[in-house]
C-alpha cells in the first residue's frame, strides 16, 4: 500500500525526482571544466587544469584555473596548484618525477615557469623572465628548457615624466625562442630572426622544428607563419618548407626524419586543415608533397606519431572529431575512435596512452584516456556531479538540403518539455569564422545559449553552413568571396526546413551569435529580416569596407575571405554590409561590443547603432563592455551578456510584447543564486 502511494505522489508531482530540475541561466556559470592535458613521458599520470568559474562576490575577473594530477595507478586525484590562480601552460619534465607550469604567484611581475612535485609539497620557480612565458617545453634528455617570451622593451625617460603616447605597430617587441640551462641558470636565445608561435623538440633534443613568422603580429601569425629547423648547438635557423597557407599544428617522427603538419591546401584555404608529411632535411618542393587530405571529407586540428611509419591524426567530421592512425605514403587510415564518441581537438601521447579533454552533448570537457592496446576511450574525471540531477534538453543532428541541393549538417535543441505538434519560437547561433564548424558536444556557454535556452522552451539551431571547417577544402572555398551569400542561405534553408516539419513558428524566429556570428546576425536583420523577429550582434561587422581597414588581419582578410582590397572594389564590400540596408530594417536588434576589440574595431558597432537608429524600422539597443577584446573574459560580461541576450529573446519572440518598444535596460542578475549553491 505505502509503495502504492508513493508512486502516486511521484505521478502528480507530490514528491520532486531528481530529473524534475530545470537547467538555469546560472547554471552555465558554475560550470567547471577540464582544459589542458598532459601525460607524462612515463605514461603513469596526466596533468590536467580545470577551468573554475570565478563566483559573483563583488569582484570582477576571469575564470581561475588550477592544476590537477590523475594516477593511472590508483585512478586518484591530487590537487597541485588550487584556489586563486590562473595556470596557462602545463608540461612535464623528461623523467615525469615534475609536473611544469606557466602561472603568475605571488611575488611574480609576469608569468614565470615552475616545477611541482607529484606530492604538490614542492614548487620551484625556474624563470625570472621580465616578459610573460607563453609557452615552454622541457629537452628530452637534458636538464633545459626552451619557451618563448617577448623581448623586454623598457620604458623611456620621456614616459616616466608622463608622455604616454602609443606608436601603433612599430617598435614591436620580438618573440623569441629562449633556451635555459636550470643547472647553470644561462638563457640564450635560439632564433635568429623573426616571430616564433610554436615549436617542438626533436626526440633527441638536438633540433627544434618552429614555426616562424616575419612580424609578431597576429596577421603574420595566421597567414605568414612558416616551418623553421634549429640546429640546437650551432644556434642556426633553417626554412624547412614554404607551405602555401595557414599553418597548424606539428609533431616529429621519432626518429628525427619526418615532420608531419598541418597547413591550409592553399594560400586562400581559410583552414589549417590539410596534412602533410615533409622530410627533414626537405629535398622535396612543396608541390611533391603528398596531401593527404585531397579526398578526405574533414579538417585536420591535431597530428602525433605512434612510431616512425605511422602517424596519429584528430580531425573534424562534419559534427563529430575522429582519432585516425595513417602510414606514412598510405591513401587509407584506420578509425581509432570513431564518429559520436566524444568530442575532443588535441591530444597528448605517451608510450600506450592518449589523454585528451572531451565533452559529450550532456555533459562538457572531462579528463578522457585513449588506451592503445586496449582500443577504449574512459572518461577519468566526473566534475559538475550537480549535472546528474538537471534535466537536460535533446540535442540532435540533423541534416537537410539547401536549396541549391547542397547537404548541410547543423545541431538542433528540443525545448525541454518539447510537445510533438506544437509551434516553438526558435533561436538560431550562428559560429564564427566562417572557418569553424558546431560540434556534437556540450554546446551551453556564457555565449551559446543551448541548454538554458531550451529550458525557457526555445529550439536552438546551429547550422553549419558552407564556408565553414569540418567538411573538407571544397565546402570551405564555397564561401569564398562571397560573404552573406550562399552561406546565408543555408541558414534560411534550415529555417524553412524546420517551419516545414512543423516544429517552429516562422513569426517567432531569432538570430544570434560573435564576430562572424554577429555579422550574420545585422545581415539577417537588415538585408533579411522578414525572416527574423529579434537579433543579437556580438562583436560583429557592419560595414565590411570600414571593417578591413581597422581589423587587425587584413592580410587574412585579403587572402582568404575576399581576394581583393577595399580600394579596388570598394562597393562590392559595401553591398554586403548590414549597414547598407539600414532603411530595410525591420528587426530588434541588440547590439553588444568590447571596446578594446583589435579583430573587429568596436566603431563597427558603432556605426550600426547610428544607421540603423537613424534610418530602421525597428528599434536598437548598444552595450559596451569596457576593456574586454573580441569576446568577454570577465565574469560580471560573461553573466550580462548570456542574461541580457536571452532576456532579448524573450521579450521578443515570447508573448505579446509591443515590438516598437524595448526590454529594460537593466538586468536582474539574480546573484542569490550562487549564494545559494555554494
């Protein structure tokens, strides 16, 4: 009898199950998640950090990140370096008896390397470098480190007394590859000229393969990077190989005679998604080189080597990343871990394990091990144990046909308590790039609204449109020169696609996202916008003819996007810029902006305000977040905007609410709530 009624309580809600609890705005807010890992030479540990969010206590910051040690021995988990700190680089000494780290501590002008035992009792610093460290790695035999920094650059007199003035782009500092004797303490340094990004030892530490570009500008850093060797002890730099495009990840064979790498097909390829083996020395001219992505449907991100004939290579498949095995000379590869599994980009090798972080649809980055005998993925870390008890909104691939007949592939979220036959309003994130691609992963972010916005009963669609990574060489060249074009129509293809199959209201359609993402978001609400009935524009373009002349890639720009400057065709820029179709402007539009944002000048948001408030139809609404660049680091941005872009949504495509009018400006930030979950 009592079991009886019990069961009736469960069935009318008298008692709450533990899967009645809702995914929260907040949640994405106290969400850890795992974001580096190394293992060890030895193959017995893996060194991860995890990503903390920092709570709303009246202070504003970024996330912290602290430092983590996982036995494989026992599968325990040790604390190294925990609390308020911000751990960047981890690594491991040659012998695995330390673990190495790039942080800030007390005491430290800028971030320096340490060492901490695997007991976490001793910490040594090792540098005193009065630039910051941004990356580091340990000889493979010898008692050395090399890392690069930026050359110190002292103040002058005159700025002393107070002349502050900035020269934009001269007297840039260089960025070396340092070498440093702990033994002795002697630092020297090994480029001979030049910016270095990247680099890796050779197994016996007697060459460094770097890649090297002419300025340390990012622009250079995307599109002028290429493939240096450093012969350790004559100190001399050699160019291994003139690779045409956007050079990526690399990795030595072990025996020192292979490099494998990851380039652009081509100068206007904007993917870093082909691969390449070159042989060291090259003897061979780029154009002899096998590519071993002409026929592969996919993009490239990571490459390691399981031993001299055989190569290990990550890449994105339209939704889903794959780990591959390949032969050196070989068209076939053989599928490690295949398409669904777990979502993942790099990895980490030793001897018989890879260890990389990987999210799922329900749950984000853990700490996750590839066996190679074995042939198993385990997932070693189980953070956010709170996520057991939320009930989680379906996310599904989906894959529908453009218009042009083209496939395109996208993700899709269910409202929550999705009733079949039933209209939903929808949201549509549209990513950035255009070279990127949405993942079948966990996809719920401070600027991806996922699961908290289908648990308020939106549908949330992220297609992955032409132009974009994960689908091969050709698919991203369709968008080439061609932006709010045949891209964009894919994405009204996918809107139509799903009003056809009944799941969504075509009066209640909404549109958001950064960068790339926010620029579709003002194309679609000016030059598109009977289909769209709210927008949101983060760090996005309104004027592509001002926007190359104040980003700081325009030799990207040039190369990979358009093909042409803006004084050659001027208006051809113009027509595709949301500002242009300002009297057309007949959607709500949000527009949000970092004011030291060097990729896309924050002047852009700036002249959609103005335009659109003067000559559209509809109103608008600007948010500055003061001192964040292309995107918000801090958490009091981080909350406003996820909040204040779902209020938007809200207001806009949920009930009656006058569409001449706006939401307030002031967000209720409902910071009882994480006093509440501590």
């Amino acid at each position: 009898m009592l079991k009886k009624v019990i069961i009736l309580l469960v069935v009318l809600g008298g008692i709450s199950t533990a899967q009645e609890k809702q995914f929260n705005s907040h949640d994405v807010f106290r969400t850890k998640a795992v974001d580096q890992t190394e293992i060890s030479p030895d193959g017995k540990y893996a060194a991860f950090t995890l990503d903390v969010p920092r709570m709303y206590e009246g202070k504003s910051g970024k996330n912290f990140e602290e430092l983590y040690l996982y036995s494989y021995e026992d599968n325990s988990i040790k604390p190294l370096i925990t609390g308020e700190v911000f751990v960047e680089k981890i690594g491991w000494t040659a012998k695995s008896k330390y673990v190495s780290f790039t942080a800030k501590l007390k005491g430290d002008k800028k971030h320096q390397i340490y060492l901490v035992s695997l007991d976490g009792k001793e910490i040594i610093r090792l540098t005193d470098s009065k630039t910051k460290v941004l990356q580091f790695a340990w000889h493979p035999k010898q008692n050395k480190v090399a890392y690069i920094a930026e050359e110190f650059l002292p103040k002058s007199d005159f700025r002393k007394m107070g002349f502050d003035q900035e020269i934009f782009e001269e007297h840039i500092p260089d960025r070396n590859l340092y070498l440093m004797d702990k033994e002795t303490g002697n630092t020297e340094i090994l480029n001979e000229s030049g910016a270095v990004f990247n680099f890796e030892w050779s197994h016996d530490g007697k060459s460094i393969a770097a890649a090297v570009a002419p300025q340390n500008l990012v622009d250079h850093k995307y599109m002028f990077t290429r493939l240096h060797i450093i012969d350790v002890a004559a100190k001399k730099m050699t160019k291994l190989i003139e690779n045409p495009g956007k050079l990526g990840n690399f990795s030595w064979s072990p025996d020192g005679k292979h490099l494998v790498f990851i380039s652009g097909k081509d100068k206007n390829d904007a993917v870093d998604g082909s691969l390449f083996v070159v042989e060291v020395p090259n003897i061979k001219k780029f154009t002899e080189l096998k590519n071993y992505s002409e026929k592969f449907l996919g993009s490239v991100t990571d490459v390691n080597w399981l031993d001299n004939e055989n190569f290990l290579l990550v890449s994105e498949e339209g939704v889903h990343t794959t780990l591959r095995k390949q032969k050196v000379g070989s068209d076939e590869s053989e599928l490690l871990v295949k398409h669904g599994e777990v979502v993942f980009k790099e990895i980490s090798k030793s001897s018989d394990k890879i260890v990389f972080q990987g999210e799922t649809p329900s749950h984000p980055d853990e700490l996750y091990t590839f066996d190679l005998s074995e042939g198993k993925v385990v997932r070693n870390t189980f953070h956010n144990e709170w996520l057991k008890d939320v009930k989680l909104a379906k996310q599904k691939v989906i894959e529908y046909p453009a218009s042009d007949g083209l496939q395109i592939e996208g993700l899709l979220f269910y409202p929550l308590n999705y009733e079949e036959g039933k209209k939903y309003p929808m949201i549509i994130y549209v990513h950035g790039g255009p070279e990127a691609t949405n993942s079948y992963g966990w996809n719920t972010a401070y600027n991806r609204w996922g699961q908290s916005a289908a648990a308020k009963g939106f549908f949330v669609f992220m297609p992955n449109y032409r132009a974009g990574s994960g689908r091969g060489y050709d698919f991203t060249m369709m968008g080439y020169a061609d932006a709010g074009g045949r891209e964009f129509d894919d994405v009204i293809d996918g809107i139509n696609y799903l009003v056809e199959k009944g799941y969504v209201d075509k009066n209640r359609v909404g549109i958001g996202g950064g960068s790339y993402g926010g620029y579709f978001s003002a194309w679609g609400a000016s030059k598109h916008t009977e289909h769209f009935a709210a927008a949101v524009s983060f760090v996005g373009v309104g004027n592509n003819l001002s926007k190359r002349n104040t980003t700081d890639i325009p030799w990207e720009s040039y190369l990979v996007h358009w093909g042409f400057w803006p004084n050659e065709n001027p208006m051809d820029l113009y027509d595709r810029s949301p500002v242009k179709y300002s009297e057309q402007m007949n959607t709500p539009l949000l527009i949000l902006h970092g004011t030291k944002d060097p990729r896309v000048h924050p002047a852009q948001s700036l002249e959609m305000y103005r335009s659109f408030k003067l000559r559209g139809k509809a109103p608008v609404r600007l948010v500055w977040y003061p001192g964040e660049e292309h995107g918000n680091k801090k958490n009091t941005g981080r909350l406003d905007y996820h909040l204040r872009t779902l209020n938007w949504f809200e207001y806009y495509l949920k009930g009656d609410n006058p569409k001449d009018k706006m939401p307030s400006y002031e967000v209720d930030y409902g910071l009882k709530y994480f006093e509440e979950i501590k």
